[in-house]
C-alpha cells in the first residue's frame, strides 16, 4: 500500500484529526522523512488523538429498576412461577410504556426565613400558569399528579392542577430539595456539608426508585405522570435514568417551571425526550432562581 493511500484511509477513521493527516501530506512532499516511517507516525498520531469508544449496547445494565422479567423470574421457583415463556411468565411482563413529567418549581422568594415564607413571586405564579397551559395543551390523560412538599413545590402543582382538572393531586416527603451526591467538578459558591450529602443522598435515591421504574406488569394502558419538584432532584433523575454518573448532575441548567420528558419502555430502555423545556414561556418570563 503506497504512503498516500495509506492516509487516504486514515482520513476516513480520522474525522477531526485531518489537520494531522494534512501536515504528513506535506512532509512527504518535502521529501523530510523515509515512506514507512512517516507512516507509522502519522497512523500513530491519528488513532491517539480519537475520543474513547462509547460502552456498546452492552454496557446498559436492563435491570436498573430491578424489575427486569428474566432476573424476577430466575430469582422464584419455576414450578411456582413457570418459565419465560410460559403464560405466566408472560404475564409477568411489562406492557406499558410511562411517561413522565419532570417540572421544576417556579421563581419563589429566596429571602424567605424558611420554607414557608419562601412562596412564589408574582413572576412565579405567571410561570406556573404558563406550564398548566402548556400542559393541557397537549391534550394528554394525565393520570396524577405528585409534588414534593415544599411551599414552592406545592404552589406551583396547585396552580398547574386548575388547567387539569380531575387530576389526582399528591404531595410526597421524599421530593423536597436537597444536595444528593458530590458534584464532579466541584464548585465554589456552593459546598453543602457531608452530613447533608449523606442525609439528602439517601432520600432522593429514594424518591427515584420510587417513581423512576418502568410500568407494572398489571398496567394495560401507557400512562402520563406529573411530577413538580426542584432543580437538584430533577437533574439527578435523569442522570440515574440515563445510567450517566450521577456525580455529573450540576452540570444541567433548568429553568423555573421547565419541562423534562422521561419516556420508560417496558423493556426496561429509557429515553430523555426533553431536558429543561421552557419554550412556551416568552423570554422575559424566563428565569432559574
């Protein structure tokens, strides 16, 4: 294979390294170095300079909810619970497919002295209307509505819940804000201390496997679930959802009444259909704190 060719083919896996590919062109035109050992050192420099392979299919992990049907069924006796492809091993398989919603809380009142002085600001409350609009117009049954139980939290459920009527309306302890696990990197303006990573870690770990999983195998018909909460729970929601390293958690940004779209397929395979959507608000109603 003549040296041209040879990089010819390199440029092909190269892609962002066709700088270095160009430079070996031209060395070899300036005669500087010997065919075969230009070769061998461009080829070198090329696969250097590729990113890291991304994990193959796989490195998913399908039992993330431990409710995969195989690992359920191989943990019973088949005599009692009868193989994989048996009808009750069928019906032990999810069908549904979940939907769920992930809404930060609104602007609230950061000088409040406690959670319940730290109520919504007008902004906030206009926010709140816009993403019970946005909400209803998308014309889905939703089939309840859970919010943590912070004043800011549950504000902003209530005014979202008057453009859903008939909606179920929950408040659930395990929602409320907090630190749940180091940042990487860390950063500077915010340093909660250690018993607070250990205290608030464990609820919000909590709070996902709790209402991060895939369907039941009882529910027939996909379902539309609303969950209004805070910044640091979302965020790290979709980090644990994704199988991302949960430590990358505040390097997301998310708007004041945003939008964040989980879809759960039965199989177990999670999708991120919107992160932070906040479109449907106009721009001077846009905020973060």
């Amino acid at each position: 294979m003549s040296f041209r060719r040879a990089i010819s083919i390199a440029c092909g896996f190269a892609g962002g390294s066709a700088v270095l590919v160009c430079a070996a062109v031209a060395a070899d035109k300036q005669g500087y170095f010997g065919e075969r050992c230009r070769l061998r050192e461009t080829l070198a420099a090329v696969y250097a300079a590729q990113p890291p392979a991304w994990p193959t299919v796989n490195g998913w992990d399908y039992n993330w909810d431990k409710r995969d049907p195989s690992s359920i069924m191989n943990g019973r006796k088949k005599e009692s619970a009868g193989d994989i492809g048996s009808p009750d091993g069928e019906n032990n398989k999810p069908k549904a497919t979940r939907y769920i919603c992930l809404i930060r809380h609104s602007q609230y009142n950061l000088k409040g002295e406690g959670d319940k002085e730290k109520i919504l600001t007008p902004l906030g409350r206009e926010q709140a209307e816009f993403t019970g609009q946005r909400l209803a117009a998308l014309g889905l049954k939703y089939d309840v509505l859970i919010h943590s139980s912070m004043t800011r939290a549950t504000e902003t459920a209530n005014i979202i819940s008057k453009y859903l009527p008939g909606v179920e309306l929950v408040s659930c302890d395990l929602l409320r804000e907090g630190a749940p696990i180091e940042p990487v990197p860390p950063v500077t303006h915010w340093k909660p201390e250690a018993v607070q990573y250990h205290e608030d870690g464990a609820r919000i770990e909590a709070a996902f496997r709790r209402y991060i999983h895939r369907a039941d195998p009882k529910q027939k018909e996909d379902s539309y679930e609303i969950i209004v909460c805070h910044a640091n729970v979302i965020r790290y929601f979709v980090c644990r959802a994704l199988q991302f390293p949960p430590e990358g958690w505040l390097r997301m940004g998310l708007n004041n009444g945003s939008i964040t779209w989980l879809t759960i397929r039965p199989s177990g395979r999670v999708a991120l259909r919107s992160l932070g959507d906040s479109g449907f608000m106009p721009p001077e109603k846009l905020s973060r704190t």
